[in-house]
C-alpha cells in the first residue's frame, strides 16, 4: 500500500530518476516532471501528497511554482521540499518564505526521505504550511 504521492520536480532527469527510485523502494507513489510549468499542472490534476521542487530551471523556477501553488486554493497545504544548488542564506530564506523545507544539492537520499515522511506526517495531522 502506497504511503503517499510525491511530485518530484526537477530538470535534472538523473535527479529525477534518483528520487523516483528511491520514493518508490519506500512505498510512495511517484509523478514527474522536468519543468516549472509541468510541475504546476501535476500538482493541478495529480493530487500529490508532497512536493519535491527544483529550485533553478528553465522558464519558471521553483520560487515561482512555490508561490502560486500556495495562491491556490487546491493546492496552498501540500507540502513544498525545495531541492537546490543554492546555498547561500538568501537563497535559503527566499525558499522557505514559500516552501516547508529546503534542502540543498548535493544531498542524502536518506535525509530527503526523511524529510519528505516529517512533511506528509505534519501535512496528516493538520500542521502544513
């Protein structure tokens, strides 16, 4: 039985390969998608649990799939896990104005797992963002 959905998000497809492996030997349902823009419409019609989302891609970035998938509705609760190669403070605070967590590349498998599971948990018993 799936412990949850996650979208995972990223332009990197051995990131995306990387995460879906490792969420699926966990049990999780996994979507895709390599752009901002496929992000948002998964996130739309996909109904995912979690949301692991890029950072820096092509076209819209992940701050700006953060911020209108907290402008909606449908999709404000869903727990956002930003995943980026920026790691500067300001980078970091940008992130998290917008998303539960932000973790930076690289990065433990291990750790994002755990992170994802606190999230769906907190997300669960009604303390998301």
């Amino acid at each position: 039985m799936p412990v949850g959905t996650v979208l995972v998000v990223d332009d990197d497809p051995v990131i995306v390969n990387l995460l879906r492996v490792n969420f699926e030997i966990e049990g999780y349902t996994v979507l895709t998608a390599t752009t901002g823009e496929a992000g948002l419409a998964q996130a739309r019609s996909g109904g995912p649990d979690v949301i692991v989302l890029d950072v820096m891609m092509p076209g819209m970035d992940g701050i700006e799939v953060a911020r209108r998938l907290r402008a909606e509705e449908d999709t404000r609760k869903i727990p956002i896990i930003m995943l980026s190669a920026k790691a500067q403070s300001s980078d970091i605070q940008a992130g998290l104005a917008v998303a539960d967590e932000y973790v930076t590349k690289p990065f433990e498998p291990i750790e994002l797992l755990d992170r994802v599971a606190t999230a769906l948990a907190r997300a669960q018993s009604g303390n998301a963002h």
